[in-house]
C-alpha cells in the first residue's frame, strides 16, 4: 500500500501490485540475461544495455562499428538467450526485396504459392544493412513498423516478438550507400560500438584462441518477451517527465521555440514524434531493469544520446567545424 500510495503522489497513476512482483521477475531475468550473454561477448556493456532495453520495449537497433568489433556475435548470442527464432541476412549490392520478404512462385497446379522470405522471425539480424541500395533496403519499412509485409497485394503478419537488429559500417568505407532517414527513425537505439581497452581485448584473444566453447543457455520464451513488453508499458510515468522528453525533441529541430543557438546553427532537420515516444519507453525499460517503478528524468537522460543522434541531421558549417551529434545533444540537457 505504501508503494502504490508513493507512484500515485509521483504520477497520478496506480501501480498493481501483481506488476511489482513482475518487475522484480524482470530484474531477476535481466540480471542473468546479462551472465549469459558475458560468457561470450566481453566488454560494449552499454551496446548490450542497450540492446536488450530496445527488446523490452518492442524497438529496434542499429549497430554502427568499423569490422571486427563482435557486431553480428553480439547479436546472435543475444538472440540465442532470448531463446526465439533467428535469421541472419546478408544484405550484398545484388540483394532484392523479395530475398528479404518472399515471392510467389507457381507450383505444379498453376496457382500461385507465397514461400516465405527471412522476415518471418523474431529476430533479424541485417548484417551490414548499408551495403545494399536504398530499394532493398525499403523492404523493411513495413515490417518495422507495422509488424507486417505486403507482397503481391497480399498482407502477411509477422510473429511476435519482432525485432530487426542491424549492423552497419561506417558510411566512410567504400561499397556503402547511407540509410534514409525514414528507415533511420524506425530503429529505436543507433548504438556505437568502439574499440575494446586494452585488458579487454587481451581477454578476447585469450577466450578466441582457445579450444573451450561456451555453452549459452536460453533463458526466455517468446510469451515471456511478449509479457514483459506488455508491463513496460503498464509503468507509470509522471506529466514532468513526459513533458521533459518532449521539450528535449522539441530543441532538436532549428528555428522552433526552444531550439538553442547551437541546434539553429548547426542542424538542418531535428527529430520526429517518433522520438519522443521512444524516449519515454526506453526510460520506463531502463528505470524497470534498475528495479525503479515509475522512470525519472535521469532515465531519459540516460537513453537520449543513442535515440536521438541519428534522428538528427547535421548541416555543413557544423561538418566544417567538427561539431558532433553527442555535443549537439548534451548542449539540450
């Protein structure tokens, strides 16, 4: 009773108590989730912190570092705790969209039979997704978003849990064409992997050269992941820190009533209101897995950097000048 009297002084809002008890299960899941998957994956905590806030909250991830920072591991070993169906793509300059959503064909009774693509499961992994022309890359627009693809004027509904976690190389190298910025907004997360420190990549040498494989456990089913979805967004949150997320993506786009001097000379387009909504799903996601009821704005804080920075699209003075996303955004705090 103390509890929920507390969250409804915070928030105005109830919290059931049977959601409390979740929430606990919740930490307890996450906690282990995170032993299993360091069996394999050393170091990039914060990519795996934010990996698994983007599942909890029904968002998608992308994955930026130069080859040979783990990208794809961390992503299969993820997807092997998670316990749920895995499919890996290649995305290559030749791939068209129907090796990613299907075709129909004509089998031996001259009707037309829909074969599924690698789209249906829960969890893709698109390595290398901006090696592929922005047309392929389209083929998954409706499917991050709408859970659902359209082929041959046919709808076809996707499994659920769905998520697309995908990689991609600096757009520096050669042989890359850069996401839209359509297809940018609907990852949830853009996180950057960097190099390992020293100690770690001594443990990863140590650990890859070695003949001893580590055994990953699955530690949750897809109604596991489906349920918990479901009660990140049951968290309550208080009117302040609502309003604080919107004000933040409201100074993101120049020449509007909050942006700062900084944004209006050195930003060409800011974020959408699809960032406000995952900034307050991912801080309910984050206070959750810290064992918190209700999100505050440290939360947000806290998720910001990697929902916003490639929400935002820089122009050439800030270019010229050096100006980076992570300065841009931690001027707004």
């Amino acid at each position: 009773m103390i509890l929920k009297n507390a969250i409804l002084k915070i928030t105005g809002k109830k919290i059931n108590m049977s959601d409390v008890a979740a929430l606990k299960q919740l930490v307890e899941k996450h906690t282990a989730l995170k032993q299993e998957i360091g069996k394999i994956i050393i170091g990039q905590n914060k990519a795996v912190d934010h990996i698994l806030l983007s599942i909890l909250s029904g968002g998608h991830s992308l994955l930026i570092g130069v080859p040979g920072l783990a990208k794809t591991l961390i992503v299969n070993t993820i997807a092997q705790t998670l316990g749920l169906d895995f499919k890996r793509i290649q995305f290559t300059p030749d791939l068209m969209p129907s090796d990613i959503l299907g075709s129909e064909i004509l089998d031996e009774t001259n009707h037309f039979k829909f074969i599924k693509g690698p789209i249906f499961s829960n969890i893709i992994l698109a390595d290398e997704i901006n090696r592929t022309p922005p047309k392929t890359q389209a083929a998954l627009l409706e499917a991050m978003q709408e859970r659902s693809v359209t082929v041959a004027g046919h709808h076809h509904t996707l499994a659920k849990p769905f998520f697309v976690l995908a990689t991609q190389n600096p757009i520096e190298q050669e042989g890359t064409y850069p996401l839209p910025e359509a297809q940018l907004d609907r990852f949830m997360f853009s996180i950057n992997l960097e190099y390992p420190t020293f100690n770690e990549e001594i443990e990863v040498v140590k650990t890859t050269t070695s003949d001893i494989k580590a055994v990953i456990n699955p530690l949750l089913s897809a109604n596991e992941i489906n349920e918990f979805q479901h009660l990140i967004r049951r968290i309550p949150v208080a009117d302040n820190v609502i309003e604080y997320a919107v004000k933040l993506v409201s100074k993101t786009r120049p020449n509007s009533i909050n942006a700062p001097e900084i944004v209006n000379n050195y930003i060409d387009w800011g974020a959408g209101p699809r960032a406000s909504q995952n900034l307050i799903l991912a801080a309910k996601a984050n206070a959750a897995v810290n064992g918190k009821y209700s999100p505050d704005i440290e939360d947000v804080q806290e998720v910001a950097y990697a929902i916003l920075k490639h929400r935002i699209v820089k122009n050439y003075k800030a270019e010229a000048e050096g100006v980076t996303e992570k300065q841009v955004i931690e001027s707004l705090f």
